[in-house]
C-alpha cells in the first residue's frame, strides 16, 4: 500500500502533513509515542524546506511517501528547491541557541536525534531526503 | 490551530495555549510572551495542559527569551505540559534550561 501526501510550500500546511502522517502510521500498527516523535522529525524537515529552500513559495511543492518494512520505516522527502543537505548542516550547540537568540537550528537537533538513518541524495534539480527509523521487530 | 488566552492571577501572567504550536503560528506565542514582558510581567506562567502538539518553532520562542528574562528578573514556568509534550523537551535537554513543573501548584511553590 502506498501512503503518499502532496503539500504547497506554506507552513500551514504543516498541519495537514501532521494529519496525513497520524493517520498512516496509525494504520501502520505505529506505537503513539512514535507516531508523535517521528511526526515531529518529518514535519521539521518539511518546515525546513518550506521556509528556507522555497521561502513559502505557495507555487512550489514537497512529497512524502511514507514507506513500510518489517524493521523499519522510511520518509522519502522530494522536492525541487534550491538542495539543502542536512548531513552538512553543523548542529548547532545548544548554549548558541539560546546567546545568539536564534528561534531555529532546533529543530535539525530533534531529526537527528529521533531519526535512525538520514540519507540526502540531489539529482537532475530533484532533492530527496530519506529518513529512517528502526523498530526491533 | 493555537489559541492563546492570558489570565491574571494575583501577580502572575498565565499564558493557557491551546492546540499546536507549529512554524506557521509560534509568532503567536512569541507575540504574546513579548506583550506580557513589555507589559512589566514580572512572572509569566504557561499552562500546558492543553497543549496537544510543539515543534522546534515553538520551542526556540521560550529559549529565545532564557537571556533575557535571566537579565531582567522575569520568571518564566510552565507547567501541566502533557507527556509527549513533554517528551520533545526532554528530547533536547530543554527540561534541564527551562523550569518545568508537574502542575501550577508546584510551579508556584517553587522560586
């Protein structure tokens, strides 16, 4: 079965990609605190591209396929924008955060942390971002 | 969706959020906590408890303010939070920057 969403590059469609996600992982046995931790994680990467690969370009757009294995879960992440690679970004040190007053950098710190695997690739103007998380089967 | 409510008590701002915090409405909370600093509030309290949902957006206006409030005096607490609320705090060790309590009783206790 294929679990597919669609979504314009604007933040309130967040909301909708939250939704789209409770709902699959649910049908996917998924346990709630997971569901709520990888939501999470996704939803940061999307946020990510909408704000600073397509400045909220409503014209411009992210897919996710959720896709399921025995063992684990993969988040396949396209999109068209300008490549942002999170395996690069230096994850910020928390005490920077807070001296720099800077709202953002968090979130990559909360990928990182839930997910077990990420994977970048960018081809032919397409960026995919594959995020896994493992389960003990 | 996020609804913000601010209540008075005694000498104490309570910010009650309701729904999720995400990247397109955490300038609503952080319009508010600035409202209330810019105010005089000396003691700004969240309340949690109905707070279904936050990401890093959220998360990142409550430690954007860690400095300043520390600079000028201004207690921040929240409490009630739910547990996978909770959960995304404790993620980033956050509960160990921002003082969190069980309910607003404790919070109140403690100075």
């Amino acid at each position: 079965m294929q679990h597919k969403i669609q979504i314009a590059c604007r933040t309130t469609a967040l909301a909708d990609l939250r939704a789209f996600l409770q709902d699959t992982l649910e049908k996917l046995d998924i346990a709630a605190k997971d569901r709520h931790q990888v939501t999470l994680a996704v939803e940061e990467v999307c946020a990510n591209l909408i704000i600073h690969s397509h400045q909220c370009n409503e014209q411009n757009h992210i897919n996710l396929e959720v896709q399921d294995f025995p063992d684990k879960l993969v988040f396949e992440i396209k999109d068209k924008g300008q490549a942002f690679n999170l395996l690069d970004y230096e994850v910020p040190d928390l005490k920077k955060v807070i001296s720099e007053k800077r709202k953002g950098g968090l979130g990559i710190i909360l990928v990182k942390k839930i997910m077990d695997e990420i994977e970048f690739e960018s081809k032919q103007g397409t960026n995919i971002c594959r995020l896994i998380k493992r389960f003990r089967s | 969706m996020l609804s913000i409510e601010v209540l008075q008590d005694q000498n104490h701002s309570i910010l009650l959020l309701e729904g999720e915090i995400d990247a397109s409405n955490s300038i609503q909370l952080d319009e508010s906590i600035r409202s209330l600093a810019d105010n005089g509030a000396q003691s700004i309290l969240v309340d949690g408890s109905k707070l279904e949902y936050i990401s890093s957006a959220g998360l990142g206006v409550f430690m954007s303010y860690l400095e300043d409030f520390q600079e000028n005096g201004i207690s921040l607490k929240i409490y009630s939070l739910t547990p996978r609320v909770l959960e995304v705090f404790k993620i980033l060790g956050l509960d160990q920057l921002i003082s969190i309590f069980p309910d607003k009783t404790t919070a109140l206790r403690e100075d």
